[in-house]
C-alpha cells in the first residue's frame, strides 16, 4: 500500500498524458505529433527553456508556501492572496521609494514577505487560533479581498500611474531584478528557488520549530501536552506561508511585471495548490511538479501551432492529474472501509 501511495503521483501523470492522448486522437488530431510539440515547445531551445522556468519561479515559491502549511497541519489555499499583497507591497516600495542598487530589491522583496506573513497570519491565523474559524475559509474569503484591494489600486487609486491604463508607476531600474537569459523574462531570482526548497526542508525536518510545527499539524493536543504553543504554531507556520507566497508575488513584479498591472494573476496560488498535493508537500518535489506545470503551460502554445490541438489541451491534463491525485483520498478511504470488517474481526479473535 504505501508503495502504490508513493507511485500515485507518477501514476496520475501518466494517466493524463494518456486520456488527454485518446482526446486528441478522438478529435482528429495526432497524439504523438502533439506530444513532441508539446516538449519542443517546453524544452526544444535556449528560449523555450527560459520561458518554462519563468512560469516555473513563482509556482514553485508559492508551491513551497501551501507545501509548507500543509505538513503544518493547515490549509492555506489563500496563496494567491498572499501572492498579490507581496506584488503590491514591493510595486510601492520599487517606484516610490529610492534606495541603491541591490539594496532597493532586497528591500522591495522584503516588503512583499512581510505583506504577505501579515496578511496569512493576522485575520486568518487568530481567527483559526482563538476562535477555531478554519483557515480554509479564512484564507480563501483574503484571497478576494487582497485581490478586489489591488484592482483599486491601479484602477483609480492611490497607485495608478496618471493618464495611463489600470497600472502602476514604471519600477525605478535599481528596484528591477536583472534578466539571466538575453531576450526572455527569466531573471537571476531563478537561483533563489532551490535554496528556498533546501532551507523549508531543513526548518520541517531538521529544526525544534519543525518539529512543533508538525506535530501541532498532526496531533494538536498531543502538542499541547508536549508544550507547543498551539497559537504561537498557527501563526508561525502561516506566516511563513503567507511570506514565501509574498515573496513570489514580489518576484513576479520585480523581474517579470516590473510595475503593478490590473491583470496580476493570482492562479498561481490556486496552481500551487495542486503542485504541492501532487509533490506530497515535499519541498523537493514541488521543484519538479512546478516544472512539469510550467512545461505545459509554456509548450501548450507549440502544441496548437504545430499540431492544431487546442491550447486548453494542457488545462484537461492539468485537470485530470488534480482528480486522479484528489481520487487517492478517496480510495484510502473506501479502503479504510472495506478493510474495517476484517479488522475488527481480527481484533475480537485475540481478546
């Protein structure tokens, strides 16, 4: 059992790539041509290449961010959110404030972790600590909220550059991360996601705060008998959530956007969701997951080119591997069941 739970992901995946093959097959189309596209437009150049690990950065930062808050026990499903409070924050401190090179983005990014830390913890994470309110809810209700509050911003507000369309002031050039690749939005901030991955693994796993943090997750009152401060847990794991879905958010202006847009999507925190399920919120395989979902959201362009096969191909993949993912939960419980009559047979014959 624990061997197929271990497979399931890899299994998931292959199924999509199968059904979304029949799919394409049915509507006249080949698969196979399909499926080449697909990878020549993921990874087929220099270029390619790039544009996936743009898509990748932020997935992988906010996957990392509900990765981090599931193996603490809550379900931060508000990343997105978190992401845009981060763009924001580091879009003011990027045109409205003047500081040197280097130290104008790491400012600006520090900016976004803090908005982001605050924005989990503050409403969500007190509301789930002293009044029990779960943070599903409360953290989905701020993902609207933070999301209607930037739109105001740049639509008529305090943020939107005069006479323009709903955008912010350019950023000021010592507040713009530097491109890694000629010609491509794929900046040096590229770096920064496995040292990310490294040190969320070592806090969960190698740390006295991990620890807490998951045991809090799996067992709270256990914790509470071990001395864990519940609250003190909560507000800890989702602000460091909510401050890695920041910095994403942060990142994606800083390098990519270089201004606050109206249009600042904030999917990538849903997108999140997702990778980090199908990574088993593992900080290490969120890395891989986001590039399997960067790859297809960059190749699904090549893929309708070369093959005629509809862009939203990519999405019913991306579709199914969330079902077949979310499908486990549903066999371990039909099999918890199934098994339940067998188990309490064998516990009465030793009594």
């Amino acid at each position: 059992m624990r061997v197929a739970r271990t497979l399931w992901p890899g299994i998931a995946i292959v199924i999509a790539f199968v059904v979304g093959g029949v799919l394409t097959y049915a509507f006249g189309n080949d698969p196979f041509i399909a499926y080449r596209a697909l990878v020549s437009g993921s990874f087929g150049d220099l270029y390619s290449i790039a544009s996936t690990l743009t898509v990748t950065l932020p997935l992988a930062i906010t996957g990392i961010a509900v990765a981090f808050s599931f193996r603490s026990g809550l379900f931060n499903i508000g990343a997105g959110g978190q992401y845009w409070l981060g763009g924001i924050a580091a879009a003011w401190v990027g045109y409205a404030v003047k500081l040197p090179p280097v130290i104008h983005i790491v400012v600006a990014m520090l900016a976004g972790i803090v908005a982001g830390a605050v924005w989990a913890a503050v409403v969500p994470g007190l509301a789930k600590a002293y009044r029990g309110a779960h943070e599903v809810i409360t953290t989905l209700m701020m993902t609207y909220i933070a999301t209607d509050f930037g739109h105001y911003l740049v639509e008529g507000g305090p943020m939107q550059q005069p006479g323009y369309t709903p955008q912010s002031p350019p950023l000021q050039p010592t507040a713009i991360i530097g491109t890694m690749v000629p010609g491509t939005q794929l900046t040096w901030a590229i770096l920064l996601v496995p040292v990310i991955a490294v040190v969320a693994w070592f806090v969960l796993q190698r740390t006295s705060l991990g620890f807490s943090l998951r045991l809090a997750g799996y067992n709270l009152r256990a914790a509470r008998y071990a001395g864990v401060n519940s609250v003190s847990a909560i507000l800890t794991a989702l602000a460091i959530s909510g401050g890695l879905a920041g910095l994403a958010g942060s990142i994606q202006v800083l390098g990519v956007d270089r201004r606050l847009f109206d249009g600042f999507d904030p999917s990538y925190g849903y997108t999140a969701i997702v990778v980090a399920l199908l990574a088993r919120n593992d900080p290490f395989g969120v890395l891989l997951a986001a590039v399997l979902f960067g790859a297809l959201d960059t190749g699904a362009n090549q893929m309708q080119i070369v093959a005629n096969v509809p862009f939203n191909l990519a999405g019913v993949i991306q579709g199914i591997i969330i079902f077949f993912i979310a499908a486990e939960g549903l066999l371990r419980v039909f099999s918890r069941r199934r098994n339940a009559p067998a188990a309490e047979l064998q516990t009465a014959a030793t009594e």
